[in-house]
C-alpha cells in the first residue's frame, strides 16, 4: 500500500491523474491545469463547475480526442521530450540502460492497446470515418484487471483444448441491439460487424432485378416506360433498404434469421417476375408479394418491441409508417391507371422520407418543453442505431453490383473472323467509361475522408443516404441503354452481319431519340449525385495541393450538364455519342487526379529516393552516427556478425 500511494502522489505532482484507462486531467508547464472531459455533455457540466470552485479561471477544458486535446498531449509530449534529454546528459551511465527498459514497455503497452476490441474498433473507425466525441463502445468487462488477466493468460493458453472450444448453431436467439443511442451518446458494441453471407446472397438475386428493370427501359424509351421504370426500382430499393437495415440494428445470427431472410428472398422473386406487365396486368400480383415481406417485416419488429422493451418504442414507430404505407400500396390496387400514380408517388415519398422524418421528429421532440416533450423522452430514451461500417460496406457492394451490370451489358457475340469493329470499338469505350465511374466513386471520392457524411452531421447523412437511390436509378438506365447503343449499326464498320443471331435482332439502325436521353440524361444525373456524395463528406487538406475540392467538384458539375444536352445534337451517331460521354467522363478522372497531387512534386514521376529502415542496438546506432558524421564508410555486414543469431550472407 506505501508503494502504490507513494506512486499515486508522484503521478498528481506531475499533473497525470489516471483512472485506468484514460487521463482526466494534465498540468501544463505554466502551472495551468487542463481537465479532459469525455463528451460535449460532459465539458458544459465540467466547465460549469470548476467556474465555481477555481473563481480565479486558472484551468481548461477540453474533450478527450478532440482538436485541443490533441494539442496539449504534444505540448506536455513536447516539454516532457527536453527534460529527458537534459536527463540524458546528467546521467549518461544509467540514462542508455533505463531508456531501453522503458522503450520496452511503452511497446507492451501500446500493443495491448491495439489488441483490445475497443481498441481495435474504435480507433479503426475514427480513422477511416473521422472522429466523433459521443461514440462509445460497450464491452461485458472492460477492467484493468480483466485485461491484465486476459494477457497473463496467452501464454499458458491450452491451443488444443481451444480446437475443442467451438460454438453450437441454435435454432433461435435473443436478438441484441448492435448500436443504439441514448442521451446524446451512440453505444456501439465492441465487436467489429462483419457483412453476413446471406446479404451478399440477396445482392446477387438484385443482379437479376435490375437486368429486368434496365432491360425494360431500354426496350421501352418513352416517357410511360421511364415512369414504369422508376416505380419499380424504387419498390425494389426499398425492400433492399429495410432488410439491409434491420440487419445493422440487430445481432440475431441463428436459424430462424436465415429461414426469414429465405421468405424475403422468395417475394423478391415473386415481385420481380411480375415487373414487365405491371402497369397491364401483373401490378396487383407485384404490389402483393411487396405487401407480404413488408407484413412479414413488421410482424418481425413487433417481436423485437416485446423481446427488447429498451428500443419498444421506436420499434412501434417502424411498424406504423410501414402499416401506414402498406394501406395506401392497397388502395393503389382498387384505383385504375394512370389515377393510381397519385397514391403510388405518395407512398414512395413517404417510404423515402418516413426514417428522416421520424429521426427529426424525435431530436426535436426530446428538446422541446412542451407536453410532448417527456413523452418523447420516454418512448424514444432509446433507438437503434446504423453502424456506419456496415452502412457503407453494403453500399459499396451495391455500387459495385451496379457497375458490373452495366459492364455485362456490354458483352455480345461476334461471327465475323475479324471482329475489331465499331461493336467492338463501343463496347471498350463503355468498359472504360464504367471503370471511370468506379475509379471516381471508390479511390477519388472515399480517398483522404477525414469525416464521413454519415458521421459529419444529420443533414449531411441524410443527404449521403437518399441520394445513393436517384445515382444507382440513373446509372442503371444509363448502363441498359448503353447496351442498346453499343449493338447499334448506324455508324461506319458496324455491319450487323458480323452478329450472331440472337444479337443481329437487338441491333438498330436508327437510335430512337427516348434511348438517347435515357443513356445521356441517365449518365448525367449519375455524375451529378457523385459531385453530391463528394461534397457530403470532410475530406483531408494539405497545403501545396493542385487543384480544391470545390473547383474540381465544379468541372464535375459543368460535365454533367454537357452529357445530359448531348441528345440535342441528333445527327450524332452510337460510336461519337459513347465516344463523347467517355472522354467527358476521363477529362474529369483526369482532371480529379490532378488536382489531388502536390504542387511541388512532379505529376508524372515520382523523384523521391527510396529509404529503408532498420532496428538496431543503441551501441551500433552511436557508431552508424558518428561514421556518417566523420565520412567514413561503414560495412553493415560486419556490424550484423557481432549479433547474436547473424551472419552475413554467402
């Protein structure tokens, strides 16, 4: 006890008051002390009291992890660094011995750090989302003496009493909220969220959907089958959308989970191969199969409000806009066309809007100081949350399912014995206007995020997440026109001889004016969403750069303007109308690559010398030093002989 008090009283003389996992408050140099709190809440509280006990304001305070933080800890770090150093000259003898113990522990300890599942987690995704103040993480024991325990114990682990330690499949299992918000703070569990492989079996029947979809708007480029089209896909992103969601809130992992996803499964087919003549005959038999999944849904979520009283409320709240939806989609049923298209419009609407309303509704809702205010608080104290992880990881997926469909689309058959023609010509252009948009999307605009717009702010995320829907709509009806337009012989070289049968009979001669501006409008409209996703997000600075964000943000802009008026030059053919929209689409590839490289530094090659490193003893690293000081020439071989277990090499 004298030796942990003695150690205790050392440890608030220098200003570092530690709790077990982090530090509370710090000492500058000054004599002013800096007291760390753990959230926005936290630092009003904080700085509400110490105003009343230090009158004298001779303190700060900052939030752990932010900005200021980060400022102080280099400051002391900095400070800390000057007296070692005058250590270093006063006792050189010990100084070399006591350094290399301590290096050795600040290794332990950070690798410890790294290892923990909070650790792992939470500084992953602070790095590649950005950091936020109110994220926490909830572990089952988060004690030092369990995580000292847990390390002492990897050594006398018993590795073949572990290959006898598997885990049991169950039928059913409580469901676990993965994430949820209460009070300001959104609590995350510890364990990093990995996409489940019956979500990438759905994405695969969604290959399938949208070539019905997009096969029908090329083969019918008016205005009824854009209005058809449009319909459709959003009843289908909607089903894609609530069960990518209720996958994120909810850790199930068990039979019945995988049985319920099969029954969703089989209403996709069933809403899908009535997708053709939904606007003749089928419409009733496709709103069903949508209202079946949806009953089924919300049958689901109703058990989840009894099994998890915690999350009943907004449970309930999910469960009504669904049901609300559900009885305008049956009155569009008894409604003949084209009136239907007023009850139809008005529950996508909803459909597209209901999450955002709510979410607004409850944040107003739990500040406000009316009547309604603590009921509010009451019912929605506790909610769901989406893991941004996920969020992200399934929409990628889709993106890229997109952009592979409007490459497979590309593909035909060829009978000539020569067949590098225009059809061949088109379809490269098409493969490298589709490998633009991918390169843009994924390396250009998720590149060098500080903050994610999902994390950045409300309006930000909910901007971030409607607007994926309009950008994968178009690029769709974009990549099956560009289909059409790639088996088109209107231009020199494209002899329709040269195409098999099946082929010969999609290609045409004249390209119908509605496919011109379904590929050109459809394009447009994608790379203007992709200038809006950019923007939603905090992207990383550093000064020297080519080109700002803004400015290149700009071109995108203007391009996308130019693609869209494109159908207006009618006497343009199928190879100069994918020739034009390519070279668009590369000038502003280009123009982004550009601008995101260093002024000082050549944009074609890089002149930097390439540097390694190498760990060494202190002894060898003072000599290394003071032969480069002196000129000398130094033989590394024979330095490595001198260790222990090296050798120079034959």
């Amino acid at each position: 006890m004298a030796s942990t008090s003695k150690g205790t009283e050392s440890r608030s003389k220098h200003g570092l008051q530690h709790n077990g996992q982090r530090l509370k408050s710090l000492l500058r140099q000054d004599g002013r002390r800096v007291h760390v709190a753990a959230s926005p809440e936290e630092h009003a509280r904080l700085h509400q009291t110490l105003a009343e006990v230090e009158p004298d304001g001779n303190f700060d305070v900052c939030i752990h992890g932010s900005p200021e933080h980060l400022e102080v800890i280099r400051d002391l770090h900095s400070h800390h660094e000057q007296k070692r150093d005058e250590l270093r000259e006063k006792h050189a003898n010990v100084y070399d011995e006591f350094e290399n113990v301590h290096l050795q522990l600040d290794a332990l300890s950070n690798e410890l750090h790294h290892l923990t599942e909070q650790g792992v987690s939470l500084d992953t995704n602070f790095s590649k989302f950005g950091y936020d103040a109110h994220l926490r993480t909830r572990e089952l024991d988060s004690s030092a003496s369990t995580m000292s325990r847990r390390s002492s114990d990897h050594g006398q682990r018993d590795w073949e009493a572990e290959r006898r330690n598997g885990r049991s499949l169950k039928m059913w299992k409580r469901p676990v909220v993965r994430q949820y918000l209460h009070k300001g703070l959104i609590w995350r569990s510890s364990e990093l969220q990995e996409v489940a492989s019956f979500e990438l079996f759905v994405d695969l029947l969604y290959v399938g959907i949208i070539a019905t979809i997009g096969d029908f708007a090329a083969e019918h480029p008016t205005g009824s089958g854009l209005l058809q089209f449009t319909i459709v896909f959003s009843i289908g992103w909607k089903i894609w959308s609530d069960l990518q969601i209720i996958t994120s809130w909810l850790a199930v992992d068990d039979i019945i989970q995988r049985l319920s996803v099969m029954l969703v499964m089989a209403c996709l087919i069933g809403f899908t191969l009535n997708i053709v003549e939904s606007f003749e005959t089928t419409y009733t038999t496709m709103i069903a199969f949508f209202i079946t999944q949806r009953m089924f849904q919300s049958a689901y979520l109703l058990w989840i409000s009894y099994l998890i009283p915690m999350i009943r409320g907004f449970m309930v709240a999910q469960v009504i806009i669904a049901l609300s939806g559900s009885a305008i989609w049956i009155t569009s049923i008894h409604v003949d066309y084209p009136t239907r298209i007023a009850p139809i419009w008005i529950t996508i609407l909803l459909d597209i809007a209901a999450q955002i309303i709510l979410i607004l509704i409850v944040r107003r809702a739990q500040r406000s100081r009316t009547r309604v205010g603590p009921l509010f608080r009451k019912w929605f104290e506790f909610h769901p949350s989406l893991n941004i992880e996920h969020k992200t990881q399934r929409t990628n997926a889709f993106v890229t399912l997109v952009f592979g469909y409007s490459v497979v689309g590309l593909f035909y058959q060829n009978r000539a014995a020569y067949g590098i023609n225009a059809f061949f010509g088109k379809a490269v252009l098409g493969l490298i206007q589709a490998f633009c948009f991918n390169w843009l999307y994924f390396e250009i605009d998720g590149w060098n995020i500080h903050t994610h717009a999902i994390r950045r702010h409300v309006a930000s995320s909910m901007i971030w997440i409607t607007i994926h829907l309009p950008f994968i709509m178009s690029y769709v009806l974009a990549g099956a026109s560009l289909s059409r337009l790639v088996l088109a012989h209107d231009c020199q070289d494209a002899e329709v001889e040269t195409l098999t049968e099946g082929y010969a009979v999609l290609s045409e001669e004249e390209i119908p004016p509605g496919l011109r501006w379904f590929y050109c409008a459809g394009l447009g409209v994608a790379l203007l969403c992709m200038s809006v996703i950019a923007f939603t997000h905090v992207h990383k600075k550093f000064e020297g750069q080519r080109v700002t964000k803004r400015s290149r943000l700009g071109l995108r802009v203007a391009v996308a303007v130019i693609i869209t008026c494109l159908p207006l030059a009618e006497s343009l053919s199928s190879l100069e109308l994918i020739s034009t929209t390519t070279g668009l689409v590369a000038l502003v590839l280009m123009f982004d690559l550009y601008g995101c490289t260093f002024v000082g530094e050549s944009f074609v090659r890089d002149d930097r010398k390439c540097k390694y490193w190498a760990d060494c003893p202190r002894r060898k690293r003072r000599a290394l030093e003071e032969a480069m000081k002196s000129g000398d020439m130094v033989k590394v071989e024979a330095l490595a002989v001198e260790e222990k277990g090296y050798a120079p090499a034959p």
